[in-house]
C-alpha cells in the first residue's frame, strides 16, 4: 500500500478561552489554498456563532470521523478535519481512517453573525484538549469563532511553533475523491421530522465490542418515519453498517430533522447512502461507502472520468473558472467555457478526483474546495487505471464493433462487450461485480481505445508533420 507522510503546521494550538463578555474559540490553520494563491496560515472567518452549542456538537462529530476507524478499529487513525471558507458559509470536513465515511458539517449564514467569511480551503487543528473543551459548552452564552490566526500570532510568532506528521495512505486520498462522485448519483429519499429522526437514531446498533461489522440493513419510508424491510424493495434505502452512524448522536437533540439520500435500487447489493442532520442554520453529513469493511476508494466511480482524455484538458479549463463558489452552476460554466454540459460534468468529476471540488447532497451541486493534500497522486496511483494504460499502451486490444477483445500478458484474452453504453468483460473481476465497483481494467482499456486513446510516446503522421 502506497502511503506518504502528510504534515501540517499551526501557529499554535486551536483552543477553547474565556474572554470578556463571552468566551472565544480559535481554530488555528495550516498552509492552504486562497484565491491569492498559497498562504501559510490564512484566516477564514472573524466573528460569532449564532448557536454555540450545536457548532460544538457539530465540530465534535466531524472530528470524531476524522479520528475514527470504522473497520479495523484497532489500527490508529487520526487526520485533522478541512475547513473550507465558501464566501457565505464554512465548510468542515473530514474522512475516516478506514476510508469508508465522509463527513462534512456545513455552518450557513444563518449560522454565523457579524463577520465576513473568507475564501479557501486548509486543515484546522482539532486537539484534544479542545475537544474535552468543546463537549463541556452547556449553555448558549456568547461564542466567538476564529478560523485562522489573528493579527497578533500573525506578527509575534516567528514561524510555526505546532507540527504534526501523519501518514496519508494513497487509497484514503482516492476514497476522499470517490465519495463526491459517488454522492452525485443520490437523490432525496426520505425526510424525517425532530421526533422520528431521534426515534430512528437511538434504535440503531451501536456495533461489537472488536468493531466488527453489522452488515447492510435496508429501511423503506414510512408515513413520517422509517421501518425495516428484509430486501431492497422499490423506494428503499440501503443502510449499511449502521455502526456508522454514530456520529450523529453528537447532534441528536439539536436536529430538527433528517434527511436519507441514495441512489435508485435497482438490485440486491448494498449502496453507498448519505444521512443528513438538520441543524439550527447547520447541516451535519455523513456518506457511508456500501459495505463498514469496504472503503470508497475501490468504487472505481470516477475511473470513466479519469480515462478520457478530453476530460483532462476540460478540467483544467473549468478549473481556471471556479471562484470558490459555495455551488456550481454547470449551465453558467457550459456558457463561460464553451463546453458542452456533459463535457462540463466530465470535468467535475475529474476535478473532484484530485479535490479540487467536493457536492453537496443537499443542494445537488458541487462546490470549489482544494485540498490540502497532494491529491494529483489519486489518477497516478489508481491501479486499474494505470493496468488500463498499460494495456493500451502493449497494443493489446483490438475491436470488432460491439466487441472488444483484450489480450493479457498470460496470454489469456477476454472479451468486453457493449451493450448500449454498458460494458461487460469475461474476466473474474466482471463476474464478482457485475460493474458494482466500476469498469474492470479490460473494459477501460476498450473505453480508452474506442476513445481514440493512443500508446504513450505514439507517434502518427498528420499532414506531413511528426506529432507525438
């Protein structure tokens, strides 16, 4: 397994003060990504919560994934949550050490009071003593909120004095990317009211005591609420490891509802879904993968996207026109770029593959964050995307309409068919996921060619000229 060292440095520890007139939380920054390029410690936001405690309750989730492994519980995980100011919200974010949820609260303009929220994405430190802090805030006393340093840190400290180095696993980094494009195939399913959300919640399992996994459970809705169903019924909704939710406690009482998102059921496999709380100008996201002991990353969602090369030049063109915005219009960036929609979306998908933009279920739209990790290592070390080029590269494919064959280096030759759009291979990957974790590496090599993909290094006589 691929891994790098990912560090991270903050002027001082984020912590929890008491000030005059209230009490002060300051959330300290590392080095991010701004519309004036890279700063070192830039501040998002200067001002106050207009609900204290349901912003800690939150936070306190967030940072619960961050430190959580779902599967496997035994082995450490703990990567400090992202914070990305989108103009007219903030947006926390994080991901389990096992790769299988994604967290994301969103504190709204309703939410925040008297200051301007800035523009960029970074991590933001969630020590331990804050965390003891923040889950001891009882009242709804006056909060002051500082995502960044303030102007004293800025022009005393020389340097910074807080470092941390974690490892960052290469299949994390593509998990963080395969949660967006996944979440942009769900659609609202069900939406619970204060009560039924609170009823449904505390029914759930808690998990065993080894972390072991509970399976997949499918809720189907019902008048207000949601009961129980055996099998993935039409309107049904795929639950799996309930465990998982656990997060959610953290906000229990401060919902005012809750909403399920999915995709279609349209067989028995288990999908990924995305449960939403409803806060007081907040929303609190959890994206759970299909299965507690199956992380995102080998979803292959994003591979169609990562394997056509217009895509590529689209992407970077699309990239020069987002401006942080909170949501993205692809109709606006279709008419800025001159593309067409789809190509619009292709692009989307291949931006979020690097994280350069994540989607909201809630507003069905992406928006424009950037990671502040070295995500261009998603594409590089995608092993049935690099195993596709490499086929293509050997000449090992070769078309007859609807069918494609590929010739692997044993000498075995599989057959990838196309039937309207959908390809299908003879390969034992085909034949466990029947496409339910994306295109087998046989079948992107056939999508590549069928492209017009060339062998890296080809070279093709176009009007007399040598083009590589």
């Amino acid at each position: 397994m691929t891994r790098s060292l990912q560090a991270v440095a903050y002027t001082r520890s984020s912590a929890l003060e008491s000030a005059p007139g209230g009490r002060r939380l300051g959330l300290e920054t590392s080095r991010g990504a701004t519309p004036m390029g890279f700063e070192e410690h830039p501040q998002f936001f200067a001002g106050f919560l207009t609900s204290p405690q349901v912003a800690a309750a939150g936070l306190l989730a967030v940072a619960d994934v961050a430190a959580a492994r779902y599967y496997q519980r035994q082995l450490r995980a703990s990567l400090d949550p992202v914070v990305t100011g989108n103009g007219d919200r903030l947006r926390f974010e994080s991901f389990s050490g096992c790769g299988g949820v994604y967290a994301r609260l969103d504190v709204m303009t309703a939410g925040l009071d008297g200051g301007e929220v800035g523009h960029g994405t970074t991590n933001v430190d969630v020590n331990n003593p804050l965390r003891e802090a923040l889950s001891r805030i009882g009242t709804d006393d006056p909060l002051h909120l500082r995502v960044g340093p303030d102007e004293m840190a800025v022009t005393t400290l020389d340097g910074p004095v807080v470092e941390k180095k974690v490892p960052l696993p290469d299949r994390w980094l593509r998990g963080f990317a395969e949660a967006q494009v996944i979440a942009a195939g769900f659609d609202l399913r069900a939406e619970l009211p204060a009560a039924e959300a609170v009823r449904f919640l505390r029914s759930l399992p808690r998990g065993s005591a080894r972390g072991a996994a509970r399976g997949a459970q499918w809720v189907v809705p019902a008048g207000r609420g949601l009961r129980p169903t055996t099998r993935p019924v039409p309107g049904a909704v795929c639950l799996p490891g309930p465990e998982r939710l656990i997060a959610l406690q953290r906000v229990l009482r401060h919902a005012t509802a809750l909403r399920v998102y999915g995709p279609p059921v349209t067989r028995e496999a288990t999908a990924a879904g995305a449960w939403e709380a409803v806060l007081p100008g907040m929303r609190l996201t959890l994206t759970l993968s299909p299965d507690a002991s199956r992380g995102f990353s080998g979803e292959g969602a994003v591979l169609d996207a990562l394997a056509a090369d217009e895509a590529t030049e689209d992407a970077e063109l699309i990239a020069v026109l987002l401006a942080w915005e909170p949501r993205i219009d692809v109709g606006e960036l279709a008419a800025a770029s001159g593309l067409p929609t789809e190509r619009v979306r292709a692009a989307l998908v291949r931006l979020g593959t690097s994280g350069r933009v994540g989607y909201d279920t809630a507003e069905s739209a992406y928006f424009h964050r950037e990671l502040p990790y070295d995500a261009e290592r998603v594409e590089h070390h995608n092993p049935r995307l690099r195993a596709a080029r490499a086929l293509v590269a050997a000449g090992a494919v070769a078309l007859d309409g609807a069918l494609g064959t590929v010739t692997a280096d044993d000498g075995h030759v599989h057959r990838v068919r196309d039937d309207a759009g959908t390809l299908s291979c003879s390969c034992l990957w085909w034949a466990k996921y029947r496409g339910g974790r994306g295109p087998c590496k046989h079948a992107l090599a056939v999508r590549m060619v069928r492209r017009g993909a060339q062998a890296p290094h080809e070279r093709v006589l176009v009007d007399g000229g040598d083009v590589r």
